[in-house]
C-alpha cells in the first residue's frame, strides 16, 4: 500500500502524526490509482470532495496500454505515478498537473526515464520520497536484481545581479548563489547490490529512505540509507538478514507516533509479526514479537496511522474473515488484540488510509471470477473507533489488475 505521504516539507506533517486542524488536511481527498484488466489503461478515481463519495467512473490518466505500476506524491503534494508501458521496457513519470481548476483531473504528460540496464519486466515497484522530499523510485527486476533511480537535487549556481546599496545612487554589479533545477531532472539507473522478488521503500522520521525485501526463499532482508542525501549505492547499508529463520511473504512498514519504523511481516504459516527500530532512527531492531496470535493462519496485511497517531492493522484470514489490531500504546507495545469486523467472499488484498476527517479507510481489492479484480471500501465510523461501516461502497465489480492508494492534497478546485 503507498501510505507514504510523510514529510511533504512546509505542507505535510511527518507520517504518523495527524495534522488535525491543517488547511491540507481538511481539503485532501483520496484517490486510488489503477490499471485496468481489459486495456491495461492507467486510471484512477478519487473522492468528489473531502470526505466525499465517490464517482461511478474512472478517468484516464495518459494513453495506452500499462502493465506495472506504484504511485506516492512529489515534493508538493501532487499525486505521481511510474508505469511500465506494455511492450516498452522503459518506465514512465506522471504527475499531476500543478494547475487543478476545474472539476476535471488534469496530468501533466508521460515523461520516459528510461530503463534499468538489462531489464525486460518488472516484478515490483516502490516509491518513497527522501529528505529533500525529492522522488525515489526502487524496483525489482525479472531477474532479481534491485534498481534505483532519483529526482536530481536542485544546485547552486552563482548569478550577478545589480543592486543600490543604502544610502548610495549608484548601482553596482554583485555575485549572488541562488538554487535552480538541475540539467537532468532524473539520475541515471543505478544498481543496488542484492537479489530480491519484493522490495518496499518508506520514509523515516529523521528523511532517510528505508528498504525491505523478500527474496525468492521468503528471507526477508532490511537496509537504509547511510545518509540523508543518497546519491550513490555506496551511500546505503548493506542488506541485512532478519527473519530469523522464519519465512515471509508480505511486508507492511510504517513509522510509528514514536518516530521509529516499524515492520509487521506475514509468515509463510500465516502469523503477523512485528519488529521495530529501537531508538528511533537507529540501525538496532527488537527481536520478533507478536501483536496478536492469529487461531486462523492469515495472508494478507495492511498498516496505516489512526487519527491519535496510532498504528492500526487489518488482516485477512484463510476463512476470508478481516480483523483489525489497534495499538493503544506505542512505548508499551499495546494492543488490542485481532478483533473481527468484516468479511470478503475470496482473497482479497488490503489497504488502509485516512480520510479528511481522520478516520481510516479499508480498501479490499478481491479476485473475481473471471481472474481480474473489483474494489471497495468502508470506513470508520469515527476518528480511532473500533466500529466500522457495514456495507461496502463498490468502486469496481471487476476489471483490475492493481491499485495504489494515494491521498491526494492538491484536489481540483
């Protein structure tokens, strides 16, 4: 799930701290980013409003045919998407066009980034914003191998200007530094030592980007950056192996109202465990610890920020029974236990946002008969309450191949 939306510099309050109150907050709408079955078209289809419903149709987003994707917001709050192209190995950037009045969505045109060197398929793409709030874009490969590619950081450059000085008339010419945008918006492909089938990026407390990733024996592996300004593969820890001797199959990190990075991972037995950064910021972890054990195996989890700042976990189980687990304190390791409160009729995958207001939202995308999937969502009843709406709004019967949900904080107007 792209919960990832931390650290917007001047405009977002850091992940796991609820801005409540924030002119934003009150005005963010969210928005889910999909790529359709049938076409393999590139859409979306946000809320109408803060809070709002949702429209029965989904929009275009750029033309053609996609096969992968993932999604987050630039530096500004605008949504972003990279995609693969069907039959073009390069990836593609689109943004949200900076000028959003009117009703209608409108994105700026499909930028080529190129392709990591070799790569042929994608079999998965995370996007995570650094300490510059520049994008980063980490993928894995068709043959395992982890890619990197960034957003360039602006540079300085030295500029004469003329000015009066005080208390004189005459002008003189002086050699200013001001910041501009570099000559190449993107870096180049760079590789990231490793072999993974799964990657996940996030971002800190401190700005520094965190990776997590599954290889093909289900090891699960953790790694971060060494500084706040990564530019090379030598600027990163190295990979370190964490699971214990456990296996996994799903990852779900998010930063705690503490500041410290968690990660909830998924057994292959079908148990959520859960490890932690210990102090925030550091390279040190807790040892594995439960949250809850699970009577019935589960296989898919979500993480999201509840409106106290709390962490909130929903799970499915093998009986397609979803429950949820609240911390209810963060330097005790509180929890409330799994707890169910809704079903879906087959596998489905989990994620979780807030709306305007606070209270979270599910989004279950479940496989359908006909192999693609539908979509849809309740909501909480209240900002941190355990009830939740019964009836789910359906965004879609069928036809999707994936999603990413995004909280969009530049809606039209």
């Amino acid at each position: 799930m792209a919960n990832d939306e931390a650290h917007l510099p001047s405009l977002v309050a850091p992940q796991g701290h609820m801005p409540a109150g924030a002119s934003f907050f009150e005005l963010s709408r969210l928005m889910v980013i999909g790529i359709d079955s049938d076409a393999g078209r590139l859409i979306q289809k946000a809320q109408t409003s803060p809070n709002g419903p949702w429209p029965s149709a989904w929009s275009p987003i750029a033309p053609g045919a996609f096969t992968t994707m993932t999604a987050g917001l630039t530096k500004d709050g605008r949504v972003a998407v990279v995609a693969q192209q069907a039959g073009n190995s390069a990836l593609y950037f689109i943004s949200e066009d900076p000028n959003q009045v009117g009703p209608i969505e409108k994105w700026n045109p499909p930028v080529n980034i190129g392709a990591p060197l070799g790569a042929v398929l994608y079999q998965k793409l995370s996007m995570a914003r650094d300490a510059d709030g520049r994008i980063e874009i980490f993928l894995t490969d068709n043959l395992g191998r982890i890619w990197w590619i960034y957003q360039n950081p602006d540079v300085i450059v030295q500029v004469q200007k003329t000015i009066t000085p005080p208390g004189t008339s005459t002008p003189i010419v002086v050699t200013v530094d001001e910041i501009a945008s570099p000559a190449q918006p993107w870096s180049s492909w760079q590789q990231i030592p490793g072999q993974l089938v799964a990657i996940t990026s996030i971002r800190q407390a401190d700005g520094r980007i965190a990776l997590f990733g599954i290889n093909s024996a289900l090891a699960l592996y953790r790694c971060q950056q060494a500084k706040a300004r990564a530019l090379t593969p030598a600027d990163w820890t190295q990979w370190v192996q964490i699971d214990n001797g456990y296996r996994f199959t799903e990852m779900a990190p998010i930063v705690g109202p503490l500041g410290a990075t968690n990660l909830f991972a998924m057994t292959q037995q079908g148990q959520v465990l859960h490890t932690k950064q210990q102090p925030a910021g550091s390279d040190t972890w807790t040892a594995w610890a439960t949250p809850g054990f699970s009577r019935v195996p589960r296989y898919t989890i979500c993480a999201g920020i509840q409106g106290d700042g709390d962490i909130m976990l929903v799970a499915s189980d093998q009986q397609h029974v979803h429950s949820f687990n609240a911390q209810h304190d963060a330097a005790t390791q509180d929890w409330s236990g799994w707890r169910d409160f809704n079903a879906s009729g087959a596998n489905t995958r989990l994620s979780l946002d807030y709306n305007a207001d606070g209270r979270l939202a599910l989004f279950s995308m479940m496989i359908t008969g006909d192999g693609s999937n539908g979509l849809w969502t309740i909501n909480q009843m209240a900002m941190d309450s355990s009830e939740w709406e019964w009836s789910w709004t359906e965004l879609t019967s069928r036809n999707l191949k994936q999603i990413v949900v995004v909280r969009d904080l530049t809606p039209p107007v």
